[in-house]
C-alpha cells in the first residue's frame, strides 16, 4: 500500500492524471489478476508503457479502432475480466458510442472507459479531441457510474475503488500534468459519496475534477472578505449522492463550478434537483464551458478565456449573495 | 493457402463421425429439426402477426440446426458453465432462426417460446442476453457481435480453456464498418478458437445486397482481412459439417451460400419476407409449401 503523504502528492501531480491512471493500474494488476488494459493506439498517451511491460498477457493495443475496441472488451469481460479501456473522451463516448450503450449500459459488462485529456486541456489539438460533453452523452445511458477526480492522488483513489467495484464505469479524467494538488494526505474516498473540500455557511460551490483545486482557491480569496464559502467534490456524478438535497437545502446561494458543458453535466444534475427536490436555495448560477465549440488556445487560455479562473468564481460567488 | 486438417474425427456425445460425412440416420435427424424449425418459424411469425423477419430466420436453419444439433458444446447442464461455447448472433433480427432452434434443442420452453412479441416477454425481435436462455448477448444494431465474440476468444484462450466461439453475421451486416474493424482484429490477434459464419443470403432490408453495396466477393475481402475463408453451401449440412470441423492455423470465415426465405417457394429469394407478414391464407400456403 501507498503512503500518500506531501511529497508524493506532488510528484504525482508533475506526472499528471494520465501517468497516475497507468502507474495505479500497475500497482492494482499485481494482486488483482482480473486487470486487463487495452487503448485504441493510445497506450503511451495513457500512461500505460509500464503497463504493458509488466503484463503483456493483460495488455492489447488492439489498433485504431474505438468501435472494435469496446465490443471486444465486454466479450473479453464476460470471461472474469475487469477491462479497463482508455482513449480520448470524444472517441469513448461518442466514435464508440453505440457500443457503449449496447455492451456497457444495456449489457452491463465489466468494463471502465479511461477518458483521457477530458476537458479542455488538450489545448491546440482543438475541439475534435476536447471531453466538451461527455459527461452528458454517458448520463443518458443508463448503469455506467461516472466519476471525475480531482487531482492525482484522487486519480489513484478512483482506480483503487473500481479495480473492485463490477459493473460498467466511465473515468474521466480532466488536468495536466503540473496540475494543483488538492490531497496531501490520504483520505477516506467512496464512490457516490460526495467530499467535501472544505466548510463555510454562506455559499455552496458544487464542482469535480479540475474545477475543485480552482474553486478551493477561491473559497480561500472569499474567506479574506468574510465570506464563507463550502466547496464540494462531487466526484462520482453517478449515482449521484442521494444526500445533495439535504446539503443544498443548507444554503441560500448555491454555484456549481465545471469543465464541461452547461449541458447535461452538474449543471444539468443541480438544476433537475433543485427543481424536483423544491429547495430552499434563493439564488443559483453555473459557470461551465458554454454548449459551443471553442476557440484555440493553450489550456491555460482556453481556461482564462471560459472564465474557468478563481477570479470569475470570486466574482460570480459576489454576484450571487 | 495450407489447411491442416485436424484428427478426422470429432466427438459429441458418445457419437464420433467421419469429417467428410455425416451419417445417414444424423443427416436424416438433422433435416428433420430444420424441418421442424422451419414450422415453428412460420407458425411463431403466424401466430405473432404483424410484420416478421422471416426470409433471414429461413435462410440460417441449416447452419443453426447443425450447431445446437450436433456442434456446440452447450447443453441445458453446462449453459451457465464457464467452458461451454460461445454463440453469438449478430445478426440480431434473426431471432425467427434462433428461438425454435433453442426451443428445439431444450433451452426454451414450449411456454416461454409462445411469449414471443408479448407484452413483457424477453423473447423480441433482437436477443437478449440471458445464459439461463442460453442467448450469450444483446443484439440487434449491427455490427457488434464479432467484436464481443473476439473478445470472448481472447478470454477463453488466456485463461486456457478450451471452448470456442461462433458468430453468426448476415452479409447485409457486412456494410457495417464496425465488421472490418473486428476483421482486422480478429487475424492481428491471430484467434483460432473463433468460427465466424456469413449466412450469405444476397439481400438486405431494402434489396438485393450487391445492388445496395457492391458487396460481391465478400470471400476475397475476407482473405484479404486475413481470414481463412471456407465456402460451402448453407443448407447442405455435410458442407456445413466438413466446414466447421475443419481445424485451421488462421480464424476461420464460412462463407455460407443461402436462400433468403428457405423452403418456402414463395418467399425464397422475394425480398419482401425479409420483413413480412402472413395472413391464414399465406401461412397455410406456407406450411403447405414447406413440406419435404
């Protein structure tokens, strides 16, 4: 077992989620002989060179082929494996979509989709490989858990957690490498359980993944001007906590922070609660990318650019209360 | 092109046949399930009414009938078993093909088959996968089941078990892209445990296959994907028999030359039974017809 302290937090964070998805992997194949990892020619972009040194018997580059590639996992999965596959979010969910829905969703097969660069973040590749809404197109195919970490010791956690959970899963994975650390030390993760970051009573920022670290930063800013804010990790969006409502209904001003599309990610979760659970909340906002396609841009830019920046969550958290 | 013809002998049950051919009193059983078979997907598309695929689920009894009959190792005891094997239909509208085949050989019952297209049943136009049915997996979009059945391959051949797999497509399905990619795969990994069957009818929903999609050749696209392709005549089972026994360094592609709407002069080779319905008047005409 890992000691997750400081220091290896943020060794992991230089090395970015995607290294961090193929060095847990690594590190769970060696008890856990069901681990299969397979990538669509993705596998070095996927941190999974050490992978497929250590167990070539678990690993298959089965070629540029995402449609192939998910069929063949769930058959591979009916065998007593738990298949992990990665590629990019646009190439998971919606090149192989189709498979995705009749093999993980319909079938239920015990396969967990990596989506790799997820977000924004693969910069000047351009819109054709950003995850702008795969949270969305998966939220509506029914049985696949979905969860987003926060930071790479997260990233480990996730994978710890579904190297034993069976059933269908889609990870996502949103930052870079150098990405902010939000764990220094190890901490209690459970899927479907929300975490929260840290605790105020005037505002309540809902956000996952990338977002946390930006929102966290910001709560700190806010908390210089005596506003109290609570950030909270909702890193599994399905299923989703069934104790959001009775969170939410502690606040007055409530702000979801995300980088995905307003459409159908926690945008769309918040809101559908907020209106089926009738709550107390006087005011809601959300800053998500908008349902467009994007302008060009380093990360950091594109980032600035959607107002994903601590400055429009401070500014945006004022507007509200 | 080297085959390796394996011990020319098989084993099911206590029976052992030569693999060139089968023995009368099998060939005899055989042509009489598919008789029956035949029967039951016509009395099943009467009774059900409405539009049915039929001209596919006739065209596909030899091949499936000789599976269930004689082929597979599956059998109501080892259905849930890990070393049964595998079948997949790609094809998954043709379920008129499959239910009486698995009614016949005892993994349906005569009441749940008579659920079929009811309210609630699990027996509809597509499978639905449930091993207690002995149906491997969900279907009906094309262009899955290869894919799914590879990957089972790979399974059973890393965990060393000795099953196979076989996966029946439609050579309509082969417009989906999807097809090749499981194509490319299937001789990339070099799986032997695989059977894929092309129940090569010559029609689609809308027309004939080669005025749709110039699909013609389907035998050297095959080859040149890297398979090992065998053809044969689909409604001969002593083809069908040499085919399947025949044990190859390559995964193995039967190209099965059928008629869409077996058995039925009518319908033979009349793309409207692709998806048709029968009235009194028709079915009667059709049972009629369909006697030996």
């Amino acid at each position: 077992m890992i000691n997750i302290n400081k220091s290896l937090a943020r060794q992991w964070s230089r090395l970015g989620p995607r290294a961090i998805y193929g060095q847990s992997i690594l590190e769970f194949a060696e008890e856990n002989h069901k681990i299969f990892a397979i990538s669509a020619d993705l596998g070095n972009s996927s941190g999974l060179d050490r992978f497929k040194k250590a167990y070539p018997e678990r690993y298959l580059n089965i070629g540029i082929a995402e449609q192939n590639m998910i069929g063949f996992s769930s058959g591979l999965s009916s065998c007593s494996y738990n298949v992990f596959v990665s590629s990019f979010a646009p190439f998971l969910s919606l090149r192989a979509g189709e498979q995705v829905r009749m093999n993980l969703s319909y079938m239920k097969s015990n396969v967990k989709l990596v989506a790799i660069g997820s977000g924004i973040s693969m910069g000047f590749l351009g819109n054709s490989h950003f995850g702008l809404e795969d949270i969305s197109i998966i939220r509506s195919l029914p049985n696949i858990a979905i969860v987003n970490p926060c930071d790479c010791v997260e990233v480990y956690k996730v994978i710890e957690a579904l190297s034993n959970y069976t059933g269908p899963a889609y990870i996502r994975l949103t930052g870079v490498a150098g990405c902010p650390v939000v764990h220094n030390e190890d901490y209690q993760f459970e899927l479907g359980k929300y975490h929260i970051l840290t605790e105020g009573k005037d505002v309540l920022i809902l956000t996952y993944g990338s977002m946390c670290s930006v929102s966290l930063k910001a709560a700190n800013l806010l908390s210089n001007e005596n506003i109290s804010v609570s950030v909270v990790n909702i890193h599994t969006l399905r299923p989703i906590d069934n104790r959001l409502p009775d969170l939410i209904n502690n606040y007055k001003y409530v702000l979801v922070v995300e980088e995905h599309s307003s459409v159908g990610g926690l945008n769309s979760i918040i809101s559908e609660i907020l209106i089926q659970h009738n709550l107390r909340t006087k005011a809601y906002k959300y800053i998500s990318l908008p349902s467009s396609y994007l302008s060009s841009g380093t990360y950091e830019q594109l980032l600035k650019t959607y107002k994903l920046t601590t400055e429009n969550i401070i500014e945006t958290v004022k507007s509200l209360i | 092109m080297k085959l390796r013809i394996s011990q020319d002998k098989y084993y099911k049950l206590t029976e052992v046949y030569d693999m060139n051919e089968l023995p009368n009193h099998v060939l005899k059983r055989l042509s009489d399930e598919a008789y029956q078979v035949r029967n039951k997907i016509l009395e099943l598309s009467f009774k059900s009414g409405g539009g049915q695929h039929i001209g596919g689920g006739m065209s596909m009894v030899e091949i499936m009938c000789y599976l269930y009959g004689l082929k597979l190792n599956l059998n109501i005891k080892n259905k849930n078993s890990f070393d049964r094997d595998r079948f997949i239909l790609s094809k998954g509208h043709g379920v008129l093909g499959f239910y009486p085949v698995l009614n016949k050989y005892g993994f349906i019952s005569d009441e749940l088959l008579s659920t079929y297209k009811t309210e609630g049943s699990e027996l509809i136009s597509h499978p639905i996968r449930n091993l207690d049915n002995a149906i491997e997996s969900s279907n009906g979009s094309l262009g899955h089941g290869l894919s799914y059945g590879l990957g089972i391959s790979l399974g059973l051949k890393s965990l060393n078990v000795k099953s196979k797999v076989y996966v029946l497509l439609g050579d309509g399905e082969c417009n989906e892209g999807s097809v090749w990619e499981a194509a490319m795969s299937g001789s990339a990994l070099n799986l032997t445990n695989i059977t894929c069957i092309i129940d090569n009818n010559r029609f689609q929903s809308d027309g004939p296959t080669n005025e749709i999609i110039n699909c013609v050749d389907l035998e050297n696209r095959w080859k040149a994907f890297g398979w090992e392709v065998i053809k044969i005549d689909g409604h001969d089972f002593n083809e069908i028999h040499r085919a399947f026994s025949l044990t190859l360094d390559k995964p193995k592609l039967i190209l099965a030359s059928t008629i869409k709407g077996k058995g039925v002069d009518f319908m033979e080779n009349n793309n409207a039974w692709h998806h048709g319905r029968l009235t009194e008047v028709l079915y009667q005409e059709a049972i009629k017809a369909l006697e030996p």
